[in-house]
C-alpha cells in the first residue's frame, strides 16, 4: 500500500522510525513535510498527488469527514499527575469544577476527576459538539466542552501544556480559570487575558473604523474552508459601499498580505484563533467576523452623527 504520513511539529521527530516500520510491513511510505496545524489541516492534496491509497494523520483525533482514506492515530500522552496536590489551593472557594484537557491527556481524566472528587470537589465535564468528538476535550477552535457548562461550575481546570487551549476556552467562558501544566510542574490562575484579549479586540476595532477597503482570508485547508462565510462578508462589507475582496492562500504568509498595501485592514474566515493570536503579525488590523460587524455598526453609528451636524 502506497502511505502518506502526516504528523503535527511536536512529533516530527518520530516520522523516520513510524515510516521504517510501516515498510517493513511491505508498505511505500512518503512523509509530509509541510507544517500542520491540526487535524483540520489534512495533507489530502500531497496524497492525492502522490497517489497515496491513504493518508495517516498522528497526533489527533478525527476532526471532519473527508472524501479521501485517512486513518487518525492518536497519540496518548501518560503526565505525571502529582501537580495536581499543588492546584488544590487555586481551587479552594470553588466546590464544582469543570475539568478540560487536549486529546493527548483525555485517557487521564477518569484519573483526574477521582483525585479531585477524594479532595471534595464536584467534577463536571462537558459533552463535545462541532469538531471535538470526546467529553472534556478541547481544540483550538472548538471549546464546546467549556462553554456548554459555564454556568453550571465555580471555576474551570485545564489540564495541559502550554496555552493556546486554555486560552481559547477562557475567552468562551466567564468562570475563574486554572491552567495545571503537568510537565512545566506549574499552576496558574490566567483570568487576566480575558481582560487583556479584550482589549486588543477593541481597539482592532477602533483602528479600522476608518477602513474603506477589507482583504478577506480565505484558506484553502480542508477544515477551515468557509467560502459561504468569505462571500457573505464581502457581500456585507459592499453592501455599505466599502471596498472588499477574497484572498485566498493555504497558509497565509503576514510578510504576503502586507504587501497588499490596497487593504485597510483584513478579515479572518479561516482558523479563528488566527484573529486572536496573529494579530501582532501584521500592521493592518486583522478583525473576525464579529469584529468585522461591530465595525460595520460603528461606522453606520458616526455616519449617522455626522449627517445630523
């Protein structure tokens, strides 16, 4: 069988050995090079190229269906849970918790949720929907697992490393938040980017108020293809006389779009976490969706003031 193998940057180190065992097997195996970013980033057109029978996606669980043969390998990551003694004292006033973690730790919150249930606490984990397929999990653009319980908890604990998950579930949630870092042996209360990511947010907005013409990204990644959405934004935006076109690409390149000096600011229908964690990557402001409408309100809002001067 002719094998394409796909593995996110954390475990491109172990691409030569799974590709050596896999021909041992009588298999043609090829590895994908190309960065990935997640399982909604399917390296289906190499495959396709390459006339690969299928494609092996490590490090994720499945995302969306595609019209192609992808076999999804997850990868389980066994961390010490002894961090957890030290997160009882962040937790103290809180007596029900809602306990979130990545797919590479979602085979340890049985574990997890039995050491917090012996020290007191009610656990409450949510139910998956959109692109998470497992209770508790979180992705970087789907933190449904969060949000759905928001209000049934007194704070939120994410077990995991690093912060572009915690961080996409507290700007979706209004509970106080703890990050337990298992490998960092770190504990950290981050309540304090909501206020931050906020404010960013508003002065996107505030600095493309006098925008007249919107670059809307595009990609052409297999799970975060929004066409529909690109189109109805540009519809949106020429519906009050602006300017606006698409621009699609696979991976946008920041270095590309400022040289599109024609755009006052840009608009993301791609990755969502691009508009929140991109935006010091690019001089124009780069909006979301919502951002872009909050835009447009303003705009019609001081247009509005000035007729009447």
């Amino acid at each position: 069988m002719r094998l394409l193998l796909q593995f996110p940057e954390g475990l491109k180190q172990q691409a030569l050995a799974y590709a050596k065992s896999l021909e041992k097997d009588g298999n043609e195996v090829s590895v994908s090079a190309s960065p990935t970013f997640g399982a909604c980033d399917l390296a289906i057109d190499e495959a396709r190229s390459i006339n690969a029978d299928k494609l092996i996606h490590f490090g994720h669980a499945e995302f969306h269906r595609v019209d192609f043969n992808v076999e999804y390998v997850e990868y389980n990551v066994d961390a010490p849970l002894g961090i957890l003694a030290e997160s009882l004292d962040a937790i103290l006033d809180y007596g029900t918790i809602g306990l979130v973690t990545t797919i590479q730790h979602i085979h340890q919150i049985d574990a997890i949720t039995e050491f917090y249930e012996r020290n007191g606490k009610k656990v409450v984990i949510g139910k998956p929907y959109g692109f998470a397929k497992k209770p508790g999990q979180i992705l970087g653009c789907d933190v449904g697992s969060a949000a759905s319980i928001d209000r049934d908890v007194d704070a939120f604990v994410y077990f995991g490393g690093g912060m572009f998950h915690p961080l996409g579930a507290l700007l979706s949630t209004t509970k106080p938040f703890i990050v337990v870092e298992p490998f960092a042996n770190k504990v950290e209360v981050i309540d304090r980017y909501r206020k931050l990511y906020a404010g960013r947010s508003r002065g996107k907005v505030m600095k493309a108020v006098d925008a007249k013409s919107f670059g809307i990204l595009l990609t052409t990644k297999n799970g975060q293809h929004n066409e529909a959405l690109a189109r109805i934004l540009k519809a949106r935006i020429e519906q009050d006389g602006l300017t606006a076109c698409v621009l699609t690409s696979n991976t946008f390149d920041f270095v590309s779009l400022e040289n599109m000096r024609e755009f006052d600011a840009f608009v993301n229908t791609a990755c969502p976490r691009i508009a929140i964690d991109d935006t010091d990557r690019i001089s124009k402001p780069l909006l979301s969706a919502n951002e872009l409408m909050e835009v447009l309100r303003m705009k019609k809002e001081l247009a509005e003031i000035r007729a009447k001067r």
